[in-house]
C-alpha cells in the first residue's frame, strides 16, 4: 500500500513536472495566456487573392448602383421640373403662341414687391 502511494505521487510530480515544461517550451503562446490571446485577437486580418477579387467586384457593383441612383433621382428630377414648367404656363401659351414661361416670371417678381 505504501509502494503505490509512492507510486502515485511520483506519477503526479512527473506528469506535473511534464506540463510545466510544455507550456514554457511554448514561450508564453499557450491558450492560457491572455496577453497572447489578445495579440492574436487584434491581429490584422489579411484576406486571400480569391477573397480581395471578391470584394473588390463588390464595391464596383455596389458604386454602379449609387451611380445608377444618382442618375435616375437627378433625370427624375428634371422631368418632374419641365412637367411643372408645362402645367404651370411655362411653355407656349395656347391662344396667340407666346411664351407664357418669362411673363410669368416677371409677373411673380411684380407680385413679391407689391405686396
């Protein structure tokens, strides 16, 4: 009974002995070690050539869209403006042809400064 206590805590001093040196052979990279563990985490991400290309096809479909939005909301805005210009006078007036747009336009100066 004696021997195997002996035995038992010579195991446990060795296997204690063997864990030690595995985590300093690793020079304090051990998943224990949170100063390692958050170098690691901060570390910055490199992506691959597959994964760059990706991205990069990305971002030109992502700007040929906003470039696309930008173009359809100012040609919008273009026609809501010459619809308005045409229902408010501002082209040809019916009855003699004149143009109604700068008559108006001098009307509505008129109208600001005599009120």
């Amino acid at each position: 009974m004696a021997k195997l206590s002996k035995i038992i805590k010579h195991l446990l001093i060795i296997s204690f002995v063997l864990t030690s040196l595995t985590s300093f052979s690793q020079n304090g990279r051990s998943i224990d070690n949170e100063k390692y563990m958050k170098s690691i985490q901060t570390k910055r991400y490199r992506p691959s050539r597959e994964e760059k290309r990706v991205m990069q096809i990305e971002k030109a479909v992502k700007k040929k869209e906003a470039k696309k939005k930008k173009r359809d909301a100012r040609l919008h805005k273009k026609a809501v403006k010459k619809h308005n210009k045409l229902i408010n006078g501002g082209g040809k007036d019916l009855v003699n042809g004149k143009r109604t747009y700068k008559r108006m336009k001098k009307s509505r100066k008129a109208a600001k400064y005599t009120k």
